[in-house]
C-alpha cells in the first residue's frame, strides 16, 4: 500500500511520519481492499489539522479529519474516524448476507 503525505504551511517531524504510516497500515485489518492513503498535514495559527483520505478498489474513497492543538491528537482524530468507516462499511456488508442453510435448515427442525 503506497501511504503519500501533503504538508501545508508546516513541516511534519519524523517520529509523526513514522507513525502516521504505522497506523494508516494498521488500517488494513478492516478491508484487504486498501489499495493506497494520503495523509495532508496543514498548521492554521494554532491549530492543527490532519485529514486522511482512504482509496479502496471498487468503493467510494473513506474521507476523515482531525483538528488539535498538535499533530498527534489530531492524527489520532482522524485515524480513529477512519477505523470507524471502514468498520462501519465492513459491518454493512456482512450484516446483509444471506443465513448459511445450516443456520436454516436447524431452526426448521
């Protein structure tokens, strides 16, 4: 998975890459479709800002923010977010399955 990071008017420390990249990575435990991210750092005054953009192959992308006083809450906002679309996304696709026909067969008995 290619993990791509935009910086706007800051720079971003390493220790923050690292990071960021361990999580979004981490991310794939939820869809196995997770073909690329890209993660936009942008400092305003004094707020920080991080939204994370995930590309899943044949979805519509899974879009989060996070706004704090510094870089990691803010990642921490938005990785959080992500976690919860796809699980939510995941959680909709296996809730809409048919039973399997054990499952049927048994209550008929």
């Amino acid at each position: 998975m290619r993990v791509q990071f935009v910086a706007r008017h800051c720079k971003i420390p390493p220790s923050i890459r690292r990071r960021a990249e361990e999580q979004i990575r981490d991310l794939q435990r939820f869809d196995s479709r997770l073909s690329s991210a890209s993660l936009v750092f942008d400092a305003e005054r004094h707020l920080k800002k991080v939204e994370g953009v995930l590309v899943l192959d044949g979805t519509e992308p899974a879009v989060a923010q996070g706004e704090a006083d510094e870089f990691k809450p803010a990642l921490e906002q938005a990785v959080n977010r992500l976690g919860r679309i796809l699980r939510r996304r995941r959680d909709q696709v296996t809730d809409h399955r048919a039973p399997k026909l054990s499952e049927v067969v048994g209550e008929a008995e």
